[in-house]
C-alpha cells in the first residue's frame, strides 16, 4: 500500500472541519436572510467601535504575551541546562493543568480569586479587574511560551558557548550575544502561540473580568448569539474573518522568523 493513501483520511478531516467552516464563514458574511448583500459586512467592517474592541483585545494580548515571554524565557533557559530526565520531567508538569477542561480551570481561578483569597487575606474580590484577568490568562498560556523556548535552547550547539567563553566573553555578553540571537524562533513561536490564542479568549474575560473587559471573543461570540436567532450571521461572520486575517499574519510572520520549524516542533 502506498503510503500516500495513509494521508487521505487527514485530507477529509481538513475538508470537514476546516475548509468547509470557513466557506460557511465567508458565506454568511456576503448572504443575509438568502440575499446576497455587502451592506452587513460594510456596516461591521465601518464600525468603529468594534475596532475599538480589537484594539483592546490587542493590547490585553500584547501584555500577556509580554508577561509569559519574561516568565517563560528563564524558566526554558534553566530547564535547558538541566538533565534531559529532570527536565521532561518538569516539562511535563507544565501540561498536567491542561487535561483538565479549560473551562473548568477557569471556574476554578474564579473561585480562588473571589473566596479563597479573600477568605485567607482578607482582601477585596479580584474578580473583575484587569490584574486578574491577565494573571489567569498567562496561567493558561505560559507553556504555550515555555515549549517552544526550551526545544530551541535545548538544541543550541554548546560549543558556540564554549567558543564565546574562550574568547573571554562573560555569562552576560555570552548570553546577549549568542543564546538570545539564536533563540529567536522559539521567540517567535511562542510568541505566536501565545498571542493568537490570547486575543480570541472570551472564557476568561467572561468569568474572571465579571463583563467588564469584552474582547474580541466575547464580541464575536455576542454576535452570534444576538443575531443567529433573526437569521443574520453577517456581523459574527465578518469579525471572524478579520480574526482570520489577524492569525494569517501572524503565522506568517512565524514562519518568516522559523524557517526550519525549530521553535514549536515540540508541540
């Protein structure tokens, strides 16, 4: 049997729930109520406030990003010096948190946030405030961050360090000059894994931000909800797409940066 026959049953997997979703999205994007209009999509792609929304949504997912990148990258850094047994070990730690459901966790932080804490310190509910909002999501994403740091660190040839160190460059000179340069696609990918995931949440602003950060998740998840029951998939439709377009660039530009698919092979 050719082996080009063991891949046929991924292509349908991709047809199904890729493909054909996609051109469901792009479809009702254009066709309101059976009539083919771009007035809808005009309308969503003109209104400032839902830009407003994604710029907010940008923002929140720059920080975590920026928040899991300062966190990750000394933790891959220490686990790359570690024995390869230690640190899968840990490694593996890190992704225990994720077999349990997401929405679970989050109800979980929930309640840390708003009874445990305040019950322990006798401090207000953090529920609701951007603080917790991020701390919750760079909990979520942070392996996101650390996996692709540590496949990459862990791959760097160790003569470069040695080399750098004979030619009299400290631990600091060493590491701004030759670690960091090199760990530049695990950078990007983590980054990418962090921040697209980071600005499509709508769980965590939902049940931890009490409402008062809407994202562009909750957005579109408001449109749908609001606007399915009238038949007009239009508005949802839209945001996804230009969603869509947010996450094609960002993986172009992973892959600008990860040529040899370095970074989040590990993943």
């Amino acid at each position: 049997m050719k082996r080009k026959y063991f891949a046929y049953p991924y292509i349908v997997w991709m047809i199904l729930f890729i493909a054909a979703p996609m051109l469901f999205i792009f479809y009702y994007a254009v066709n309101v109520d059976g009539v083919w209009t771009f007035r809808k999509c005009w309308e969503t792609l003109t209104d400032l406030q839902k830009w407003r929304v994604l710029w907010v949504s940008v923002e929140i997912a720059l920080a975590t990003t920026a928040i899991c990148l300062l966190v990750g990258y000394p933790i891959a850094y220490i686990l790359s010096n570690m024995k390869k047994s230690v640190a899968g070990f840990i490694s593996a730690l890190f992704f225990v948190p994720m077999w349990m459901n997401f929405v679970l966790r989050t109800y979980a932080w929930r309640a840390i946030l708003e009874y445990a804490l305040p019950d322990l310190f006798g401090i207000p509910s953090m529920t609701g405030t951007l603080g917790a909002v991020l701390m919750v999501l760079v909990y979520d994403f942070l392996p996101f961050m650390v996996m692709p740091l540590y496949n990459t660190l862990s791959k760097l040839d160790k003569s470069l360090l040695e080399a750098s160190r004979d030619l009299g460059a400290d631990g600091k000179t060493t590491f701004f000059r030759v670690v960091l340069p090199l760990s530049v696609p695990g950078i990007v990918s983590g980054i990418t894994m962090v921040f697209v995931p980071a600005i499509t949440a709508f769980t965590v602003p939902a049940l931890i931000g009490n409402g008062n950060y809407n994202l562009y998740g909750n957005e579109i998840e408001q449109a749908f909800k609001l606007l399915a029951g009238r038949g007009d998939y239009s508005v949802g439709s839209t945001l996804s797409i230009i969603l869509l377009v947010c996450v094609l660039v960002s993986t172009a530009i992973m892959n600008h940066f990860d040529k040899d698919k370095e970074g989040g092979s590990i993943l």
